[in-house]
C-alpha cells in the first residue's frame, strides 16, 4: 500500500515537471537553453541573472552542449530538493 502510494505521488511529481521543462522550451525542440530557463524561471517568480541560468545549465548539461533535456532537468530538480 504504502509503496503504491508513493510510485503515485512519484509518477504525478513527474507529470508535473514535465510540464515545467515543455512550458520552458519555447523552441518546442525538446532542450531548455539558458534563456529559455531564465524566461521559465523568471515566470515561476524566481529571478535569476542571464549568468546565474548559463552555470546552472552548465551544471547538469551532460551532453555538454550549453543546453538541457528533460532527463537532466529532472536531475537538477532531484539534487535540489535531497
């Protein structure tokens, strides 16, 4: 029961971050650019400098190409909130 909770609350947390990271990407090409994730941040109510977005994007590019995809944005949302 309690296992069944907690992949529930898991998957609808997911479902929620997806949309974050869709209603980020402007571009609708599936990666979050710096300003992309400076926009989307900045209307959540959270004001971040052009700099500030860069190095977090940086962070938890993986691919190294100054760009985030979903998987590691959900990656960057984990580490924050552990």
């Amino acid at each position: 029961m309690v296992l069944r909770l907690l992949k529930l609350l898991r998957d609808q947390l997911l479902v929620q971050l997806r949309r974050v990271f869709q209603s980020f990407d402007k571009s609708s090409t599936r990666t979050v650019t710096p300003s992309e994730f400076e926009q989307g941040l900045k209307k959540l109510g959270i004001n971040v400098t052009p700099e500030e977005a860069a190095r977090l994007i940086q962070r938890f590019d993986t691919q190294g190409d100054g760009q985030i995809r979903y998987y590691e944005f959900v990656h960057m949302v984990q580490e924050a909130t552990e």
